[in-house]
C-alpha cells in the first residue's frame, strides 16, 4: 500500500453555509497531483496557544470522498482523528464533511444566522505529512453575509478567496464571515483592521487612538513590526473576556457595554496590549518546542511562564506607557498579582516551570483542588518577568533591563537562528545581559517555590512591598461555600487550613454551625459562613453539621488566624539617587 503524497499537491477548499442556524460549516475540499493507493486527512487536536488536546474531530460528520467523476472512493476512519481514503492511484480527488460548531470562544468555532467566526484548526483538514503545502481557500458568505475578516492575504482576481502558503499559516488564520463593523488605524507603519461583532458602546474613534498607542509603544521595543497588515477579531458578548494570539491577527473577547467606562476600555485595552506583544513574543519570539508544532498531540515546554506570563507583566507595561494608565495603576495592579499568587496554596507546591510543562493537563481543567496544587504560569511568570526586569535596571545602572534581553533573544534566535530557544539560551542571555549569575533565581523561584523576595527587588527602585493583612486577627476556617439548590455547598477548602485539616469536603452541605442552622438566602456578598466566622475568634472550636451523601456528620474545626494577605506596594520614606534612577528606567518616566 503507497500513500498519496506528491510534492506538487494543490489543494482547495469552499467553505459554505447552508443551514448556519444550525451550527453547521460545510467543508468541500480537492486535492489533486494524487499518486498512491490512499491518502490520509488529518484533523489537528488542539489549537496553538491554548495548551489542552481539544479532540476537534469530535465536531465532524458526513465524511465522503469522491474521484473528479463523482464515484464515491471507500473512506472510513482509522483512528480519532484520521480519515483514510482509497484513491485508487487517481490523481484528483474531492472531499466533504459537515463540522458542527457551537462554542463561541476564541479557540472554538462558532456559526449561527448571525455570523461565522472559524477556529482554522477545527474546520480544515490536511494530508498527513504535508502541512508543508499551500492551499486556497474560497468563503460562501450566507446570503446576507456581506464580510469577511482574516489575515490571510487575498488571491487577486478572485472573489472570497484566500492564499495560505502553508498549513501553519493557514492554522494561524481566523475567519470572522458576517456584517461585522470594521473600522482601521494605521500605526508603526502597518495598517490595522478591527472587526467587531456583536455591537457595543465603543467609541471607534477613542479606540484607533488608544490601540494605535500601544502599537507603537511595543514596536519601539523591538524596533521593526514584523506585519504589512494586522487583524483584530472582536467578539462583543454580554459578558466576554480572553484573547488568543495569531501571526498577523488575534481574536478577542470583550463586554459589549464596558467601553463607556474608563475601567472597562482599559480592560479591553489591556487585552489588546496582551495579544498584541505575542506578536514578538511566542509567535515569533519563542520556546522551542512551540513551532513547528505537531498538530496530532500536545507539545511541551517549560516556559510557558515567559510565553505568557512575561505577555501578562508587558501587558501592563505597555498601557502605562502608553498613558493609558497611570504608573500608580499599575504598581497596584502588581500589588493585586502578588497577593493572588502568595495567597494560593498551590504557589508552595508547584513550580511555576512544572506548571507550564502540565499546562495540557492543568491549565485548561480546573477543579476543585487545583488552587492548592498548582499555581498560574500566567501570574506567577510575570512576577518572574517584574523581579527579573528590577534585577538586570539594578545591575547594569540602567543600561539594561528585561526589553534589552526580549529584544536580544528576538534578533538572535527569530531573526538569525530561524528557530525557538530552550531554556538553557533563554536564561543565558538573561545573564549575558545583566552581567550575573541568575542561578539562585531559578532554582529558587522558577524550578523551586521559594517564596519570592520581593522587597529585595521593589527596594531597588524606591519601593515597599507592604502587607496590610499582617496586623489583622480574624479566624479563619478555609472553606468557600457555594448557593446551589437552595443549598450552601462546600465548593473549596484550601490546603492546611482548619476546614482542610479537620476533614470537612467539597461537596458537603453545611447544615448548621454550632447548633446554629446557616441561613440558606445567602448575601452574595459574604457568603452566611463567612458572616458566622467573622463573629469567631482566633483558637475558637466550631462544631459544623455536614450532609455528605445523605449521611450527618459532626466535625470539630479550631479556627486559626486568617492567613491570607493583601499586599500593597508604596513608596520607601527615603530613596536615594539610585532607587530613583532605577524607577525612572523601569516605568520610562522623566
């Protein structure tokens, strides 16, 4: 048996929309320069850039091939997401399949009466062994549909149709098909398209201003943008968030009524400002192991906390620079990140490097246990991302910091090598850079938990971290309760604390504590639990009455000091010339 592979394959595809109230994309395809006895198509499992095997030919149905003469070719399906057709040594075959998408997420496909948004990685096969291979790609707008937004270039002369020079490229590409309102800025040089769906109370004027600063904020970074053209998908829901990043685009989702608040445009803002810097850092600028991907299994790294987690520090940055928000915003923000992470068991348990290899089967499955065995590479990377950063301003006087290392390791392994970094280069040019030994940091903080010294860092621009929670002495039980049913449920109990050491589950009603029955018209505001215990003591016994699986239980918990913090980050008393010189570099400020 010989497969059907040709370096001179051209392969096609027409995308319609026959029946979009139903959620359906009908995929024909045509493959031709066929020279083997049978040819495998292969849907991806999982998207670039969200870390989790997604199973995507789960959606797919009504699978046929056909030679150019309309006869059916046997086809059946050899494993979970591989199609095996009997070409029968023709040279030009044709393919359709039907993909059921309903799930409006910026990794997901989503089709209604409304509009299409395609996800590329769960609508269009490839031929196994050939992600190498161009392809065109023709859209069938519904009959009402009248654009088409996408990063990938037109073929001139041809209506709807679109180049991919190859299957990374064309995985890379977003489709957003329908009457969304487009609007363009141009910055750094590059034309900007915004797509937005779902209506809003955006103010396209304040936005192309807002968005083309920090466009040009991070190019000045990097000193080239590496687009001719770049697309912003935008997904208006009443109640949206996330984004994920492309190689000239990115999809966003946002609320649709948040733009008239200056909190709510620079969260969307601040979203922008993240995916936009993937541009450099993780599609271009990247790990190893993230490209070329093999698109059939997950794809591992131990450094998806500078891939995000850095994009999540440098988001931040970007904004206040930008002036979009104030230097006093955004140390606060960093403030709330450090009380977050240091406030999650799980920050002394996993290793932010561990998280990132165990994204596949962590980041993206959450349950109720996760906060106290793993921590985000996302928050915690950009905590490594603001020490790292302090460190190399401090130890060259200046001269360098964390933009002078991404932009060294963008010239040198993206520009020149053609290729990712491992870990190994990545932290020797962190070294190179700052004139250093970074091994401590990395054994403490990256493959260790170690509770970062912060003040170490924050003293050497002016600063204090400062605990606000450390004079306060409420009892603490550790159990987060839930309103379902009618019921309050245990939905969290964290590691060491009383609820954790006493025995008490997730998934226990509580019934009554102390003899007293807990009030079931919880305030969602403080939850009746927390009303109880905030009228507690320190060393206080709790008799709590559980219903766990229809049987009562009485469990005895002692109640500790409430060890969580809430940090805050303020100027020292007394700074020296240094620590100024330090702060001024750092936050780019005169």
């Amino acid at each position: 048996m010989t497969t059907s592979i040709s370096a001179q394959n051209k392969i096609t595809y027409e995308i319609s929309f026959s029946e979009p109230q139903t959620h359906y994309v009908d995929v024909a395809m045509q493959i031709s320069g066929l020279n083997g006895e049978f040819l495998d198509l292969k849907m991806p499992v999982w998207t670039p850039g969200s870390y989790l095997i997604r199973e995507f030919s789960k959606n797919v149905e009504s699978f046929e091939a056909f030679n150019t003469a309309g006869a059916s070719l046997k086809a059946q399906k050899v494993n979970k997401n591989t199609w095996r057709i009997a070409t029968q040594k023709q040279g030009s075959i044709k393919i359709s399949y039907r993909v059921y998408a309903f799930e409006l997420s910026v990794r997901t496909s989503f089709v209604d009466e409304s509009h299409a948004f395609l996800s590329p990685t769960g609508i269009f096969m490839y031929p196994e062994g050939q992600l190498n291979s161009a392809s065109t790609i023709t859209i069938q707008p519904y009959k009402n549909w009248t654009k088409i937004s996408t990063g990938l270039e037109m073929v001139a002369s041809k209506v709807n149709t679109f180049n991919a020079p190859d299957f990374d490229v064309l995985y890379d590409s977003p489709f957003e098909i329908g009457n969304q309102d487009i609007f363009e800025f141009d910055a750094a040089g590059v034309k900007h398209e915004v797509a937005m769906y779902g209506g809003g109370n955006y103010d396209k004027d304040i936005l192309k201003r807002d968005m083309a600063k920090i466009v040009v904020e991070q190019t000045k970074t990097f000193g080239v943008n590496p687009n001719k053209r770049y697309v912003f998908i935008v997904h208006n829901l009443n109640s949206g968030g996330g984004g994920l990043e492309h190689l000239n685009s990115t999809v966003l989702g946002a609320s649709r009524n948040s733009y008239a608040t200056e909190a709510g445009r620079l969260r969307f803002l601040s979203l922008v400002s993240h995916e936009y810097f993937h541009l450099w850092n993780v599609k271009r600028l990247r790990p190893i192991a993230l490209g070329p991907f093999n698109y059939n299994e997950e794809n591992y790294t131990r450094n998806l906390w500078i891939a995000e987690g850095f994009t999540s520090y440098y988001q931040g940055i970007y904004t206040q620079r930008a002036g979009l928000q104030s230097p006093e915003s955004f140390v606060m923000n960093l403030a709330n990140t450090i009380s977050q992470v240091e406030n999650q068991p799980g920050n002394r348990v996993d290793p932010v490097s561990q998280a990132s290899f165990d994204a596949w089967i962590k980041q993206y499955r959450p349950n109720e246990n996760s906060a106290n065995s793993t921590i985000s590479y996302y928050s915690k990377g950009s905590l490594i991302a603001l020490i790292m950063d302090l460190e190399i301003i401090h130890s060259t006087a200046g001269k360098s910091g964390l933009d002078e290392v991404m932009k060294a390791m963008y010239d040198k392994y993206f520009v020149k090598k053609a290729r990712g970094y491992t870990d190994a280069e990545f932290k020797a040019m962190v070294e190179k850079i700052a004139g250093k030994s970074f091994d401590s940091m990395y054994a403490d903080y990256i493959n260790g938990v170690k509770t970062i010294d912060y003040n170490t860092y924050l003293n050497y621009a002016g600063l204090a971290l400062i605990d606000d929670a450390a004079s306060v002495n409420d009892a603490y039980l550790g159990a987060a309760t839930s309103l379902k049913d009618g019921k309050i449920i245990i939905s969290k109990v964290s590691r060491e604390s009383p609820a954790w050491l006493a025995g008490l589950n997730v998934n226990d009603e509580i019934l009554s504590m102390n003899d007293q029955q807990i009030n079931k018209d919880s305030d969602p505001r403080l939850s009746e639990v927390d009303k109880f215990i905030a009228n507690k003591r320190v060393g206080d016994q709790v008799k709590v009455l559980v219903n766990r699986d229809t049987q009562m239980l009485n469990i005895d918990v002692v109640l500790v000091r409430n060890p969580n913090h809430k940090f805050r980050i303020a100027p020292l008393e007394a700074t020296t010339p240094a620590q100024v010189a330090v702060m001024k570099r750092w936050l780019k400020i005169n």
